[in-house]
C-alpha cells in the first residue's frame, strides 16, 4: 500500500518503534503481540526550570582573545575561550512513561507467522495485527488532544502505567470505565550523556508555594480510560506538565494538573472511536495531502525510488506529527525519547540539527508547521540579549550551539570547538526570513515581516557588526570564530578558535545583506536607518570564505583540518541551506564549493543520519543526480531503522545508534529540491532528478512568492509543468531541454491563475 510503512515482527528497540503525534503529544508504538507498550512524550516535559532573572553584569571584554587570534596564538586563544564559558549546561528533554496495555492474553509475547504491523502516513493510524483475529488501533488526535488505541477480538485487561521518574498511581472505576491516572515530578537537574558524574540526575524534593509553583523539577500527570466491551475496548489518554512558559516557575501541582488531562478524556469519551478517528483523520489530512510524490511508475525498474518514495512521505508524516502551532520546536528526537538522559540531553541543537528539522517544511506546503522554531526565535531574541552583552560586550543578542526548553543561550562548559560557536540566532534568523520569502504578498507576510523577521535582523545585525574585525588583509571577518564541532591542527595539535570561519562569513553576509534590503525598506526610526548605514558600509569590507587550490576553505586562513572527513559540512552553508552560491552556471565558487564536498565524502563524511541528509540537500543545489542518489540510497541502507527512522551512530548506546529525526526531515528538504527550485525570482524544475527515477510525478511544491508547482515527467522527459499563482509578478521558469540544455521563459502570473508550462 503506498504511504504506508510495514513489518512483519515487533519493534527490536525504540529506533523501531512507529511515532505517532499531535505536535505536543507523542507516542511510540512496539507493536507487541498480546501486551502493547506505547512510550510517551509531552514537548513540554523538560528537566530543569527557568534561569534565575537576568541581573546584567559588565560587559564582556573579548579584546585578550581578538588580539591572540590576530597574532596566531592557537593555544591561548583557545585558552581564552574557555574563560568566556557558562557553568552550566542545558536540560533534557523528558519521558513520561509508559503504558502497557494486555489486549490479548493468549498472545502475549508470541508471534505467528501471520504477524503485522503497519503505519498508515496518510492517516497517522498505527495497526497491529496478530495474525490470530486480534487488532490493535493507535492514534494521537491533533483535533482533541488524545490519544486512542482500540483492540478488537480478545477480553483487554487494565492498562499498567510507569515511569522512570518517581510516579504516585491511583485506579477507580465508574460506570464500567476504569480511569488510571500517574502523576511526578520531572528531575531538576539533568547532566548530558556525557558528562560524567555521581549524581547526573537529581529529583527535587522542596514542597511547593502556596500557587503551586517550584524552581525546578516540574509536575505531570497522564490520565488513561479503559473502557472494555464484548469485543475487546478501548484506551483514551491525555496527558499535562506544569509548564508555564520559559521565564516562569513551573508547577508542581499535580492535581490540578491531572484534572485539566481527565477533561480531555472525558469529553472525548463522549464521542465514539469512530467519529474521534473520523475527525483526527480530517485534521491530519488537511496537512498532509498538502504534497505529494509519485514515483510509482519508476519502481517496476527501480524498487528503491518506491523507498525514497515512502522515505519523502515518512519526513513529511514525522513534521506534521512533531510540530505544530503553540507547540514546542522538534528536539534532536523530535517529540519522541525514552530515556532520562538522552543522548546530546535530546535538546535543540542549534549548530544543524535544530535548523535541519525544519528546511522543508516552506517547500512542501507546511509552513504553519514552522511556527514553533520560529516562536523559539523570537525567545532567543529577548534570552540571548544578556549573553551578547555580557560574553562579548556586544549589542543584539547571540545563542550558542544549544538551547532547551528555558531557553539557554550561553557556552556551556567544554572543548571550544563545540560550544563557543556564538552564530546560532544568525541561522536561525534564515528561517523567519525563508518564512517569509515563501507568502505570497499580502496582510500575512507584512505582519510576519513586522513581527519575526525585521526585530530579528536588527538584534542579529547589531552582533554581528560587533563581532567584526580587521583581518590581515583589512576585510573584515567574525572574530572570535569556529566552525561548528571542528578543529583544526597547528603543530600538530588541535585547535578551535580562530577568526572568518566560512559559515561565520556567510552567516553575516545574509543577515547584512538582509538588515539592508528589509530593514532598509521598511525602517521606522533614526536608530534603524543608522544600523542600515552600518550594515551597508560593513558589507562592502567583508571578507568572502576563501578558496585555497581550487577548494572551499573552512577557515579564513589555510588551516589543516583534523578530520578531513568531519561529518558537518559547515563551510558549504552558501550552497545549502544558504543560496549565494547556488548552482546555476559553473563558475568559480560554484566548483570550489563541489570540490571542497568531493574531498570531504573522499574522506569519509556523511556517516550520520543528518549529515547524508546534508549531502543530500548540496547535491540538489549542486545538480548532481547521482550523489543525490546515492546519498538517499546511504539513508534508506545503513543509516534507517527497520521503521526507516534515521539512525546517528553512537559508540556505547543499546545497539550502537541513537534515533535522531533529522536525517528524516532534512531529506525531504533534499528531495524537494531534487524536483523544483527557486532562487533569485527564478524557478528551476528538474534541475537534478536521479537517473533512477525516470518517470514519476509531484504536486504541490511551493516555491518562493508562494507559488505551487506540479510536475510530471516520462521516460527522463519533463512532460507537464502546472504553475499556480498565489500573486500577480514577473517570474522566469527553467526548465530542461535537448540533452545538458536548459531553457530559461519569462512569465507574467497572475493571482490565483494556473499556468501550463509545456516542456520544449
């Protein structure tokens, strides 16, 4: 069946599982004869609690480290960087628990040859199939709030409720309805994986004030019905935590708590599972069938374009599932983990992963999904104001390479090379901007100008300005600088800090670039014409990433990397995700960026989930078909879970690697791109579709204007292109001709008018 992923055997571990979810609620389903295991997530579960208001301290004085890095003093310049770092580090991401549920006694723990499970992507319904005339349906309702899971063809017995964290349980029934509900504390402190300790993790145990609010160390409360009838019956869950926002207290009042989640199953209990499945179903597709790809006419030739085809679906399932309005952004896991000390605390990574997650969610039509990142902007905006003026005695607001529920901004402790990396709100700004250049014009884009992009700018604006110095040759470049998770050796030992790293250039050239553009077309004050005067004068000095023997360079200066194989490909940002250097005619920067990616893959990048997913999105922007093919047929192989959950290889974890989503969700960036671009008020379709998939067809990629397209192809041939207009412009539409020709039309659109684009 398409959209559909299947299994003949139970899940092996979590990596397994089917993910199910509403943006806020998650659930893992193993799909366990006889007895079910559904582990479970809210977004908003975290260890931890707020920062204690920001008192501003003196400015930070990063002169010392500015000067060793101008004098190449590797040693000392690292050394001063550790001085600018936090005492602390950032929380995890929490589980709830679990719920095991006994729907087929007879079953339990046994598989019969029959056996199946299947995860339904255009429906977001999980079914698990005995073989022995027992069925088991899973969902999580985005319309109410719930999730339902309905067995038919055995007696079910009451559903067991746990916990990692310490949980108080309690069960009644009433009118033939057995309510079950758990309720704790998430911990107050939670240690990185990696950090090495007596005590990683510590549960509070102060009672809490009069309001019911605590420091640390949160409540939650899951409440679960049963209701069992003469054909087996039903479990309705809701579940709360006592989040109230990253500035306040949470609370620990956990009785309040389990009654906000007992009237959400109450009042979806006055409904039947169908009419509930009914609207969840509706809900869900609204989403979903926003976009579509069909590559079933090249799967007699080729099963793995069926593969990719189902892989494109399953990112895009994993976005709608994962993220939605007023929910929190995805994790490293999305808004799924099992494990009190995740791995990497499964927090927001802001130096890939965080940014990953969401590159195609403007592309395929799910721009509203987008939100949540876009929400934790504008947090960082406000959080990352101190760490600008107190790390480096700057202006606007700066973030680090991570960040958590409490929205922490400053360098944790640790090797430079990972956390004094200070650009993350630079990348992503791109993403409020990118929002905001896929509207068409109209009230809508003019509020998220005013209200995301433009306050965005002017505090990113105003750091990078700040963080620019004079480089050798007078340019000017971010000092300090890093690029992310890489060193470089001097002497033969290895080194972070330095100044004008490639991504750092780039980054400040699109936020300048952009401060002038946006900023400068719609200023409302003094202050902001003289930040434009400013940004305008600084990108004329700034220096471009360097090219060293036909290459892209990492470092502003020749510098050996110590992994020439390094996983990020940081230094190729302005190909992707960034576009200053996308593919159009080859010049210069063009093959120096395709060389510097063919020395890295040489040497052995793209070990990981999302670091293929990467090379992935450059070979689209790079129109090279056969890398981008092999890279997707790296992520359907070693690095997907027998679910096709994208895999990060990690020594010294149950069975070697980690479930990290965005692997999954940047390939359906890169697949998109495979089909349609637009850049610089050009759309460019087909511009690198793989040799293997040589008919197929796609509907409802949307491009930059806010345009969508749908395209069909034959035999390696564009057949059809259908354009529809969402506002009357000027556009020119690339299309392939006769053999390595590309054809280049100019078209006048008109809002709401559909377009024919015969392919020559």
């Amino acid at each position: 069946m398409r959209h559909t992923l299947q299994n003949d055997a139970p899940a092996d571990g979590f990596a397994d599982c089917y993910l199910l979810g509403n943006g806020a609620l998650g659930a893992a389903v193993h799909g366990r004869p006889g007895t079910e295991r559904l582990d479970l997530n809210l977004d908003t579960l975290w260890s931890g609690g707020p920062a204690a208001p920001a008192v501003w301290g003196d400015p930070g004085d990063v002169a010392p480290l500015r000067a060793a890095v101008a004098a190449g003093d590797h040693r000392l310049a690292d050394e001063l960087a550790r001085a600018l770092q936090s005492d602390r580090w950032v929380q995890a991401f929490q589980p709830l628990g679990w719920i095991e549920w006994e729907h087929d006694r007879a079953q339990s723990g046994k598989t019969s040859a029959a056996y199946r499970r299947s995860l339904d992507l255009s429906a977001a319904v999980a079914v698990t199939d005995a073989g022995t005339g027992v069925r088991l349906e899973t969902f999580v309702s985005a319309f109410d709030d719930v999730l339902v899971a309905r067995a038919d063809g055995a007696p079910t017995a009451a559903p067991l409720l746990c916990s990692p964290h310490p949980v108080r349980t309690t069960s009644s029934t009433r009118s033939g309805v057995t309510w079950v509900t758990m309720s704790g504390r998430a911990p107050a402190n939670v240690l990185p994986h990696y950090v090495p300790d007596d005590l990683p993790v510590v549960y509070a145990d102060d009672a809490s004030d009069e309001d019911g609010l605590v420091d640390a160390g949160m409540g939650f409360a899951l409440v679960v019905a049963w209701v069992p009838d003469e054909r087996g019956g039903r479990l309705v869950a809701a579940a709360e935590s006592g989040f109230r926002g990253w500035r306040a207290r949470p609370s620990a009042d956990v009785v309040a708590l389990a009654q906000v989640a007992r009237a959400r199953v109450e009042a979806a209990l006055g409904l039947g599972v169908h009419e509930l499945r009914a609207r969840h179903v509706r809900a869900h597709r609204a989403l979903w069938e926003r976009c579509e790809l069909d590559l079933s006419a090249s799967a007699a030739s080729n099963p793995h374009a069926k593969k990719a085809e189902l892989y494109f679906d399953l990112g895009r399932y994993l976005l709608v599932a994962g993220s939605r309005r007023g929910t929190q952004p995805l994790t490293l896991q999305g808004i799924w983990n099992a494990d009190v000390r995740p791995a990497w605390s499964s927090n927001l990574t802001t130096n890939i992963n965080t940014p990953m997650n969401y590159w195609g969610a403007e592309a395929t039509g799910l721009g509203e999904l987008h939100e949540p990142l876009l929400d934790l902007v504008a947090d960082l905006l406000d959080a990352g104001r101190r760490t600008a003026h107190e790390t480096y005695g700057a202006r606007g607001a700066c973030v680090h390479h991570n960040t958590d529920l409490w929205r922490f901004t400053d360098p944790v402790p640790g090797l430079p090379q990972w956390v004094n990396w200070a650009s993350a709100l630079w990348w992503l700004t791109d993403h409020a901007v990118q929002h905001h250049a896929y509207l068409p014009p109209g009230p809508e884009a003019e509020s998220v100008l005013e209200d995301r992009v433009l306050p965005a700018l002017r505090a990113c604006a105003a750091f990078a300005l700040d963080m620019l110095v004079p480089h050798a040759d007078r340019a000017l470049v971010v000092s300090p600088s890093s690029s992310p998770e890489h060193a470089f050796l001097a002497e033969g030992e290895p080194y972070a800090v330095t100044w004008g790293s490639a991504i750092d250039q780039e980054l400040v050239h699109d936020v300048l670039t952009r401060t002038v553009e946006l900023v400068g077309g719609h200023g409302r004050d003094a202050e902001d014409a003289d930040l434009v005067c400013e940004a305008r004068a600084a990108l004329g000095r700034l220096r471009a990433p360097a090219t060293f023997g036909g290459v892209r360079g990492e470092w502003a200066d020749d510098l050996e990397p110590q992994e020439p194989g390094h996983r990020h490909l940081s230094h190729l940002y302005g190909v992707f995700p960034g576009s200053r250097w996308a593919a159009g005619e080859p010049d210069e920067d063009i093959e120096a960026s395709r060389a510097a990616l063919s020395l890295r893959l040489a040497e052995g990048s793209g070990y990981t989930g999302w670091s293929q997913a990467w090379v992935l999105c450059l070979a689209a922007r790079l129109r090279d078909g056969v890398l981008a093919e092999r890279a997707i047929e790296t992520l359907l192989g070693p690095l997907s879970s027998r679910s096709l959950l994208d895999l990060h290889p990690l020594e010294g974890w149950p069975g070697g690697a980690v479930f990290q989503i965005d692997g999954n969700l940047g390939a359906v960036a890169g697949i998109a791109e495979l089909l349609v671009q637009s850049h610089h008020e050009v759309v460019t379709i087909l511009p690198a579709l793989p040799a293997g998939w040589p008919s197929g067809h796609a509907r409802g990629l949307r491009v930059r204007g806010g345009d969508v397209v749908d395209l069909e192809w034959r035999d390696g041939v564009l057949s059809s292109v259908v354009l529809h207009a969402s506002a009357t412009r000027e556009v020119t539409i690339d299309v392939p001709g006769d053999g390595q020709v590309r054809i280049r039309r100019r078209m006048s659109l008109r809002a709401g008018e559909t377009v024919t684009v015969v392919a020559p």
